[in-house]
C-alpha cells in the first residue's frame, strides 16, 4: 500500500495533537517486541546478533501505560469529588479502551482452537476471558502474549481501588493517597522478587501478575510528579534523557559482555527496576516533543495508533495460526527463499490486520465511548487527550 494512501487513511489521526515523544515510545516498544517474537526462524548467528539490539519493549509499555493512565487518574481525582462512581466511570473508560479488542482476538484464537486441535476445550482458554492465564504462574501456549494485558488489567482493577478506599474511607487527600500506595507497591513488589531469589525459587515469574506491578507504577509515579511537581519534571529533561538512555547502554553491555557480571540478584530482583527507572527518566523529555519536523514521523504516528492491534495480532494469530500452518516444504525446500517469504508475510500481515481492526472495530469503539455519558465531565475533550488512551 503507497504511503500516500496511509497518510490519507489516518489524515484525521494526523492532524490531532497529539504528544509525539510518546508515539516514538510507543514505536519502539512495539517494533521491538515484533523483531523479538519474530527471529525464531533466523539462523542461530541472527538469533545471536539480535540480541545484541534487543530491548524490552514490553516493561516500556507497562511504564508509559501507568504515566499516561496515571495522569487521567490523577487529573479526575483532583478535579472531582471521589466517589465509588467516579471509580467506576475509570474502570468502565479504561475496559472500553482495552477489552473489545482484546475479546474480538481471544474469540478469533478460540474458535481457530477447537478447529485445529481435536483435543480443545473452552474451559482450556476460559481463564483468559478473567485474565487468570498468569495471576499465580505462567501464561500457556494459547494466547502467551496476553501475559502483558493481564498485568495491566489487575493493576488497574486493584490500584485505583485501594487509592480511592484511602480517601473516601480514611480521608487522605489524593496526593497522599497515591504516593502512599505508589510506595507500597514499589516496595512490595521488589521485595516479593527479592524473596524469589534469597530462597533460591526456581519458578518462572517473569509473566506473573504480582511481580510485574511495578512497572506500571514507576509510569503512575512519573504522572505523580508531572502534576504536583512540574516544576522539577521540567527542570532538567534532557540530562534526564541522557541518563534514561546510558542506564539502558550500561544494562545492555553488561548483559553481553560481561564486563560487570551479571547473575541471579540483578536478573530476578533489579533488571525490570532499573529498564522502568530508565524509561521513566525519558518521560520528562519526550513529553514535551509535541511535533515532528520530518515526515517520516506520519509513520511513527501510525505504528503507534495501530500498537496495540500490532500487539494483540502479531504473535499467536499471525505467527502461530497462519503462518506456521501454511505449507511451506510443498511449494519449496529452498530455506532461503521460506525464510523471507515467512518474514515478510510476519510482517505485512501484521500490518495489514493491524490498520484494519483498527479503524474498522478499536476507533469506532474508543469514539462510541468518548460519546457516551457514564460521567460527562470527566471525559477527555480537547484533542491531546486522544493520545493518553
């Protein structure tokens, strides 16, 4: 498809206000985390070089997640009078936001199962209707990259309660209401990971729900200080960048040569502390690149918008159900020619499924819930806001 008529297909997107620090964010966080779930197919030396490159695009999600929630979270709390129904006017804002794309796909791999697998049954897949796939141990085969959604899921369930019961039960205000849970769960969650390796727990828990909290939060602790503090969040945002970007050189370095080595303390307890310190250390900075001044920051934009479907498409649905059952050996037995046919269509499908959901089911639906009235007042109006969803 011409890139002219990309531009025209998102020309309404285009023209929003939106942050555009943020969007290359997002990009890379999503390209990134395609790339990683991609290169299987590679020789081991390209397995070998990309990780070389790799980053975590998925931790960058959790972080920018809670500072952009966070900040609609703190902005109505400030701005209204909290209540179990302003509570739930956030919960209802935020499901609409993230559950019907997620269900259309959940559904989409549910059927394409029991097509596929004589041996499926619902009640196999069920638990990921819930997202209780990875609450006490780690996500299976069937949608394994919905890991990510569960753990947003449960912190916005369970965070934005305990914030509220604080105040409307204990009477704090809601700064120190968020600092003080924002505290908690940093604390608890780094000393949760830090009893997995001081009792030597061989488990899996880096998809787990209660050790992946934290993340999110050093995003809602950035929001925190942007709002209260923004004299400081503004004061000096590209040394901060700078810093931001050395904690992932030295983490990157470390990790492929050794040179500080790396064990078990820093790999259970540290590294996702240290990948969401450096990503919050960005935010100041990106926050304020409003614009772009090339066009190729159309694309950028774009990748963005569609990140989500990209996320939700790119691996189990496209990867797992298309393209490995495609037969590939009967057309050639030429590798060299499967693995860029694979890794093309990897990719082009990812992007065609991905603009195609989202405008045709994820934007109608976010529009359909900025029209709807469950609280009016607190529904974002001015264009910015689009980009905070």
């Amino acid at each position: 498809m011409p890139l002219i008529n990309i531009y025209s297909l998102f020309s309404d997107e285009l023209k929003n206000n939106r942050i555009f620090g943020l969007d290359i964010l997002r990009f890379v966080a999503i390209i990134t985390v395609v790339i990683d779930h991609g290169k299987f197919i590679f020789p081991k030396k390209i397995i070998e070089f990309h990780n070389y490159i790799r980053i975590d695009g998925v931790t960058i999600f959790f972080v920018l997640s809670g500072f952009l929630i966070g900040g609609i979270l703190i902005k109505q709390l400030e701005k209204n009078t909290p209540s179990f129904r302003l509570l739930l006017d956030f919960w209802i804002k935020r499901w609409f936001r993230t559950l019907p794309t997620y269900i259309l796909i959940l559904s989409i791999l549910t059927i394409c199962y029991s097509i596929q697998d004589p041996s499926f049954s619902f009640q196999k897949i069920s638990k990921y209707y819930y997202f209780c796939q990875n609450l006490f141990y780690p996500t299976d085969v069937y949608f394994g990259e919905s890991w990510s959604l569960s753990v947003e899921e449960w912190f916005y369930l369970t965070v934005p309660f305990l914030i509220f019961i604080l105040i409307i039960f204990f009477k704090l205000k809601p700064k120190n209401s968020i600092l003080f849970i924002a505290l908690f769960i940093l604390f608890s969650v780094t000393l949760l990971r830090y009893n997995l390796y001081s009792e030597k727990k061989d488990i899996d828990f880096h998809h787990q729900v209660i050790f992946r909290l934290d993340s999110i939060m050093y995003g809602v602790v950035g929001a925190y200080i942007n709002y209260y503090y923004s004299k400081y969040w503004n004061k000096f945002p590209f040394a901060l960048f700078i810093t931001g970007i050395l904690i992932f050189l030295t983490q990157k370095l470390c990790s492929i040569t050794n040179i500080v080595p790396v064990g078990d303390f820093y790999n259970i307890v540290l590294e996702y502390s240290l990948t969401s310190l450096a990503t919050l250390l960005l935010l100041p900075y990106l926050s304020n690149v409003k614009k772009s001044k090339y066009k190729i920051g159309n694309i950028v934009t774009i990748i963005s918008l569609i990140s989500y479907s990209m996320y939700l498409t790119h691996m189990t649905l496209i990867k797992g159900m298309i393209l490995k059952n495609i037969p590939w050996t009967d057309f050639t037995t030429n590798y060299n020619i499967i693995i860029p046919a694979f890794y093309f269509l990897y990719w082009s499908l990812t992007f065609i499924f991905s603009i195609t959901i989202y405008k045709l089911y994820e934007l109608p639906i976010t529009n359909l819930r900025d029209k709807l009235s469950f609280n009016k007042k607190n529904i974002p109006n001015n264009k910015t806001d689009f980009n905070l969803n």
